[in-house]
C-alpha cells in the first residue's frame, strides 16, 4: 500500500472532476498522450480513445459504467512491438490493469513510458443497456456515480460479472489509484510507486490515512465473495460432466467472439484459427458412418476446453467473453468457475504481481504430486 492523498471533488460531475485531475497531472509533468474513455461521435457510447489533442477531451468520461472492450488490448496493440518513445497516461479499470499486467508477462506489452492509472469500478452496464441510456438524454454517468459514492451499493443493471468482481479496487500496482470508496468528501488518492509519488507530490495533496475506506472495501470484497459461492456452488451442479458441459454449451455457434474479445487470447497464430479445422466431405462423411450423425458446427466443447486449458490461470474475470456471445451463453461463470480452481492449484493471482510467474510460462519439476 503507498502514500495516501486527499482530492476533493465535485461529486455532481465526477467525470468532469477526474478529468479535471488528469489533465492536471499532465499539465504538471508535460504528458502530452492519454488513453481513457471518450463519447464516440454519435454521442451514444464510450470507447477507449488515444488523445494528443486536449481540446477533444471535452467528450472525455473517464467513469463512464460502460465496459465495450478492454483498454489492456488496446494498450498492447499500441506497445506491444516496440515501447512508446512518449509518456503516455493510461486511465483504466482494475480488471483492465490485471489485464495488463498479464499481457507485460506475455511480452505483448511494454511499460516503458507508460503512466498507469486506475479507480474503483462501480460497475459496468451492458453496452446496449448504456447506449440506450445516454441516447434517451440521461445523465446515467452522474447519477450512477453518486448513488455509488454514496452506498458503495451497485445498480442492479450492471453485468453480471460486475456483481461478482471482488477486484473492483486497485490492488498496488497502478502508478496512481483513485479511490472513491470510504471518504466522503473527495477521493483518496494512492501513489504506488516512485514515479506516482512524484507527480502526486507535485500537486501538493494533503496526506491522509483513509483507514475507514480499507474496512469497507473489506466489507464489499466479503459480500461479493459470499454472492460468487453460491454462483459457484450452483454452476458446478449445472455443469459436472461430459453431458451437462454439452448442454452448457448446446446453443454455441463456434463464433470465437468470445475469444476475440478476451485480453489474454493473444496469439497471432491460434489452433483454433489454423488448417487443423479445414475437413474435408470425406471426413464428414466417416463421422457420419461411425456416429450415424455430427453435430455441425464441430468441435464446440473442443474449443471452450483447449481456451480453458491455456488461459484459465490468467483470466482475470472481466466477463468480456459473455459480452460477446451472440447466444447469451454464460461463458463468463463457467470461465470463472475452472479459473477459480486453476489458479489456486498454482498459488496465482493474475495481476497481483508483475514478478510472480504466470504458470502457463513457468516450468517446475516438482509441482502438481497430487496428479501423480
């Protein structure tokens, strides 16, 4: 845990306050690039955008409830074969910093001149949901967002993986967190390295302690925690095997939204895109004669399993994978579910530390007895 900061803020526009702050820091340390949520110019969605003109941050919503893809992606498809010869201050969700951190392990990311900062997620709306909301003239940024600073309660509209995150604050490793859970009148900011504490310090901040704010992100984190049990204890009854895990998956069309969406499918060259799936009549037609009938498309479970078996210990829960099914399959739960067991069979959290070893890089001799 690093140094903390009082910001005080305008809670009627929070937006606009976290804005406010950014620029700031920029202003102060001659950042001229930011990555962050902007309107898109129809005005009825948020998207990541990459910004050099501060004129265009007019259209900035930094804490918009909207999750339409993951800024990590992006941040890879900016850095990933070379670093950024610029700074570049990256605003994003907490589950898009574990994302990140996962990606700079993978080699897909450099950090160099990358300034990292990260805030407590209230949660996301669908993007229908929220492009419904806004186009209807709702305030929906504001008005969420101060309920929220409010209770720390969610709207009941937000994704389902949202519900369920317990990582939804900062957890150390973004070079500034922004805290908006535990102090009422303005937001607790976190310096969690040499390079945040400089440009904190340099906004000449009061420090503070915030000790109330730990004890209700513990109180948030149990509750959750407590939700996803009972997700999961039910999900296992749903999807124990051969059979169920067909059923689970009966609707899938073999799309790879799901895949194409997650931020830790990252290869260039993926199995499941290769010749090895090019069939064909002739093998149709064995199949046939030896089952009498096939399923088209084919090897549906296949996919989700070998996804499963390459980055289940790095998913880091964001539920983009259930966002892009086009046949509202929980992909999401089940995901989560396998991950859960992966990843405490290796001892791993992704995104809790950039020099723990993900395991799906990482051999050991003596490990996994238990397997034989």
């Amino acid at each position: 845990m690093g140094e903390r900061y009082k910001l005080k803020i305008a809670v009627e526009d929070l937006n606009k306050s976290i804005k406010d702050f950014l620029m700031q820091i920029m202003e102060k340390n001659d950042i001229r690039n930011i990555i962050l949520p902007v309107l898109v110019p129809s005005k009825n969605n948020v998207f990541p955008t990459f910004v050099k003109d501060k004129k265009l941050l007019e259209d900035a919503r930094p804490v918009a409830p909207v999750f339409p893809v993951s800024t990590a992606t992006m941040v890879s498809k900016i850095t990933r074969m070379s670093p950024s010869p610029e700074n570049i201050l990256v605003f994003l969700k907490p589950c898009e910093l574990r994302a990140l951190l996962e990606l700079t392990k993978f080699k897909q990311i450099t950090l160099d001149n990358l300034i990292l900062v990260s805030y407590d997620c209230m949660g996301a709306y669908k993007t229908e949901f929220y492009n419904e909301a806004i186009s209807s003239g709702k305030d929906v940024d504001n008005d969420y967002a101060k309920n929220f600073l409010m209770t720390a309660k969610q709207d009941e509209n937000v994704r389902d993986a949202c519900k369920l995150c317990d990582g939804f604050y900062p957890q150390g490793f973004a070079d500034i967190a922004l805290g908006f859970i535990g102090n009422n009148d303005g937001v607790v900011v976190e310096a969690n390295s040499d390079k945040g504490k400089k440009i904190i310090e340099e906004l000449g901040l009061e420090k503070m302690d915030a000790k109330e704010r730990d004890e209700k992100i513990e109180k948030v984190v149990k509750e959750r925690n407590d939700s996803w049990a009972k997700v999961k204890e039910e999900l296992k009854k749903e999807v124990t095997g051969i059979d169920a895990l067909v059923t689970y998956f009966a609707n899938c069309i073999d799309c790879h939204n799901c895949m194409g969406q997650c931020p830790i499918c990252f290869c260039k060259e993926c199995f499941w895109e290769s010749p090895t799936f090019e069939f064909t009549p002739l093998n149709f037609l064995r199949w046939a004669e030896k089952k009498g009938a096939v399923k088209l498309p084919t090897d549906t479970i296949f996919f989700h399993l070998g996804r499963l078996s390459h980055m289940s210990t790095s998913c880091i829960a964001c539920g983009l994978c259930s966002d892009a099914c086009p046949k509202d399959i929980k992909v999401y739960e089940l995901f989560h579910l396998v991950a859960d067991d992966t990843q405490n069979a290796f001892d791993y959290k992704p995104g809790r530390d950039l020099e723990e070893e993900a395991p799906l890089v990482t051999f050991k001799e003596d490990e996994l007895k238990e397997m034989g």
